[in-house]
C-alpha cells in the first residue's frame, strides 16, 4: 500500500463520499453493460468494481493503523463509503 497523504481531505466530493474515484470507477466499468447488455460484459464489470470495493477498503485500514485514526474514524461518521450519508450523525 501506498503511504497516507500528508493530511486527510474532506472538502469537495470527499465532504459526502470517502472514495469519489473509485464510485466513478464503478459507475465507469457499469456503463457498458447497462448499455449493451450481455453476460461477459456484466462480469468483467462486476469483476473491476471488486476490485475497486477491494481496494477502498484496504485504504481504510490503512488510515485506520494510522496515527490519524481517530481523524478518521471521526471522518467515516460524516461521508459515506461510496453514497453520500444524507443524515449527519
């Protein structure tokens, strides 16, 4: 895994979503078999979004051993995983 960033951000789309890219990774790989259909094309779609569901939860452990742990559980209290939390707790 890659090292943390030298600070958390949670501005822009991070305010609501804690992992932007990879939901726009999964509606990416989504398109095609919406579009066109077909059984091959819906696994290797759902094949890349787990890998992309894969990989955002390997980066939240890795946040989670940090030594901004506590920023960040804080931080999962506030944005959603890939769906915006509507409702603040």
């Amino acid at each position: 895994d890659l090292p943390l960033p030298d600070r958390l951000i949670a501005e822009g789309p991070y305010r609501w979503v804690r992992h932007p890219f990879y939901v726009s990774y999964i509606l990416g790989t989504m398109a095609g078999p919406v579009a066109v259909g077909g059984v091959v094309l819906s696994l290797i779609a759902l094949t890349m979004a787990v890998a992309a569901v894969t990989a955002a939860v390997r980066e939240e452990r890795v946040w989670l051993a940090s030594h901004r742990a506590e920023r960040y559980r804080q931080y999962q209290k506030t944005a959603g995983m890939f769906l915006p939390v509507l409702w603040r707790r």
